[in-house]
C-alpha cells in the first residue's frame, strides 16, 4: 500500500491546503499518517472556514470542518521526532500561515523534506507557506534544498495584501519572514506564476504549489507523479 506522511502546523493550517490532498489521497487507497511538531492535535486556521472569505466556499468549509474535528489522523498526531521518510513514499506538507512559526523552522521537518527528495524513492509535496521550509532545509552536503530547484508558493504579491506596513497580520501576530524572499535567498528559482489560476512546479521529487486554489491540482499532480491513477 502506498504511504504518505503529512506534516501539519500547530499554529493555524489552512484547511484546503491540508484536507483536499489528504482526501484525495483516501480515494486512492493511500495509508496515511499525520505528524505535528509536538504530537498534538493540529490547530486550524479560522479564516480558512471563514465563508465571508472570498477564498472560502461552503462546500470547502463544511468538508474542512468535518475532517479536522472527526478525522481520526488529525486528531491523533504523531510528534514529528517519531517519524521517518523512509517509511513513506511521499511527505506532504500543507500551508498556512502558522507553519511560519513552527514547522519550517522544526529541524524533524526540515530533515524529513531532505530525506524524502534527496533519497531514491521519495517524494515531497509542499504547499503554500509551508514552501517557506526550503528557505532553511538543507541536504546532507549542507546546501539549501532550494538552492537551483524551479519553486512556486505563497507569494509576495499575494502576502502585501495581508499584513500592514509594519508586516503584522490582522490577527496581530507579525510575520517573522516573506516566503518568497527566504527561498530567494537560498536559491531558488522562484516562479509563482501570479498570471495563472493555479501554480504547481515539479522539480525531481520535489513538488510545490501556491496556495489554497492550487490544493486539488497539486493532490493530482501528485498521483501523477507517482505513477497513480486519480480515480474520476
């Protein structure tokens, strides 16, 4: 049976970025398991159930919902200490912007993300502002992971309109660094493709994609990469 591991932020995941790979992969018989930074439940980002939020469907809410209150995955986390790349065949890490706090700057994480796309098997999928991980990890030769790999994710254009001058959100929290300035910095090929409806970039076994409208196209993109069919 095919296995995915999925690295979940305690400090607000964004519920699309998370549920719909994870869904999409139930439908393909994928045994999968979750892992937060400490083991425990994972905390979701309001304003991704929010369907004031334009960004924001019913449908997408009550599915989100559904999942992170009775999914018994999310709900019993293992902490990422335990976990292994080499158990799995793919490592994905959803978005939001809690992982800036937590989950890309975990040495577990980081170390996962290389094992699982500088190993012969593996493979990572990263989405969002967990992309901002590539702007810390590194492989065993102690170079950025980033660094000359093509790379989309939550850009700055998008992430202006979100924090104020002095880069605090509106929940008041202040954003420690810009995603797309960290893999910049260590190398990457930064194309988030602000032209299109979605953005997924595979480079090797690494995958990585903008943001919530790009989650389905990336669960599949994902199949697709490993060889699997995504059922109709």
């Amino acid at each position: 049976m095919t296995s995915a591991l999925f690295v979940v932020t305690e400090e607000g995941y964004w519920g699309e970025e998370c549920v719909e790979p994870l869904r999409t992969l139930d439908e393909e018989g994928f045994d999968v398991t979750v892992a937060t930074p400490s083991g425990s439940k994972p905390v979701l980002d309001e304003t991704s159930v929010d369907t004031d939020n334009p960004l924001v469907d019913e449908e997408t809410a009550e599915r989100v919902r559904e999942a992170h209150e009775n999914d018994e995955r999310l709900n019993d986390p293992i902490p990422l200490a335990a976990a292994s790349a080499d158990d799995h065949d793919v490592v994905v890490f959803p978005g939001g912007h809690g992982t800036m706090w937590d989950v890309n700057q975990d040495g577990h994480a980081r170390k996962l993300l290389s094992d699982a796309v500088e190993g012969d098997d593996g493979k990572a999928l990263v989405v969002c502002h967990a992309v901002g991980l590539l702007g810390f990890g590194r492989n065993a030769d102690g170079e950025f992971i980033a660094d000359g790999r093509d790379v989309t994710g939550f850009p700055n254009a998008f992430e202006e309109d979100i924090v104020d001058d002095n880069d605090v959100m509106a929940n008041g929290r202040k954003l420690p660094y810009w995603v797309e300035d960290e893999v910049k910095a260590a190398g990457g090929n930064w194309d988030a493709e602000l032209d299109a409806d979605e953005s997924v970039t595979v480079d090797g076994d690494l995958i990585t994609a903008r943001g919530p409208a790009s989650s389905r196209a990336a669960a599949a993109t994902l199949l697709e990469e490993l060889g699997v069919r995504q059922t109709a």
